[in-house]
C-alpha cells in the first residue's frame, strides 16, 4: 500500500503495523523523507517517489531548494 505525505508531497510504500492510528483512508505515520507526522492518505495509486534514485541506481536523499529552505526555517525556531 502506498501512501502520500501532505506536507512534501512525496509517495512512499507504507510499513503494515496494527497499531497505526487511522480513519477510512487516512493513517497517523512519519514521512521518511521529510520527518514529518500526519494523517496521511493511503491507497495512491500513482507510482512511489521516495526513495528517489540516482543513475547509478542507488538511492539518495535529494532534497530541493524550498525542501532546504523549510528545513533551516522549521529548525530556527528552536534556536536561542
């Protein structure tokens, strides 16, 4: 089953565990490629973007410019 995070849009395969919180479509569970935890909509059908690969054919994180921009935001507002 594939799921799509809300926040950075990327469709990953979901991990079947029977304790993971849900309602109808949508589970509580952590993106792997942002880090972030949502209710999240399963049962895309389209195909899975995370983990992206490189040419080699092996995979990395890439993250792209508003990726990183939002990354420095979200972990400034923990700083002094």
């Amino acid at each position: 089953m594939k799921a799509q995070c809300p926040k950075c849009g990327v469709i990953f395969e979901t991990p079947w565990h029977p304790t993971l919180v849900h309602i109808g479509s949508l589970k509580y569970m952590k993106c792997p490629a942002c880090g972030k935890s949502s209710m999240m909509h399963t049962g895309i059908k389209d195909e899975v973007t995370w983990p992206r690969t490189n040419a080699t054919g092996g995979t990395e994180k890439v993250k792209s410019e508003a990726e990183l921009l939002d990354q420095r935001i979200e972990s400034s507002k923990y700083e002094r």
